[in-house]
C-alpha cells in the first residue's frame, strides 16, 4: 500500500512542477481556456503513464517473486 500512496505524490509534485515550469515558459499573451487544455492533456498523458508504469512495476514484481 505503501508503493501506491509514493507513486501518488510522486506524480502529484512531478505534475505541479512540469505545470509550474510550463507556465514560466508561456507568453501572457496565450487564453487562459487553452493552457487549461494543454494542462488536462498533459494530466491525462501523466495519468496513463503512471498507471502503464504501475502496471508494468507490478508484473515485474510478481514475476521476480
């Protein structure tokens, strides 16, 4: 149970950073509706990934065991 709650924070403050640094790169000029689609984009990307890479972490696991 512990390895899932890490997993978690691990994404939520990779998440906050990559969006903190995605916004210091953006021009003011940019709509606020488009940068909140790049940012559901990215969260779902970010989402398959650590589900494909919980997947894939727990096979190898269980595999080696």
């Amino acid at each position: 149970m512990g390895i899932f709650i890490l997993g978690g924070i691990v994404f939520i403050v990779a998440f906050t950073f990559f969006k903190i640094s995605a916004l210091r790169k953006t021009k003011n000029d940019q709509s606020w509706s488009k940068l909140t689609l790049v940012g559901l984009v990215d969260y779902l990307v970010l989402i398959a990934g650590t589900l494909g890479t919980g997947i894939l972490f727990m096979t190898l696991y269980s595999v080696s065991h």
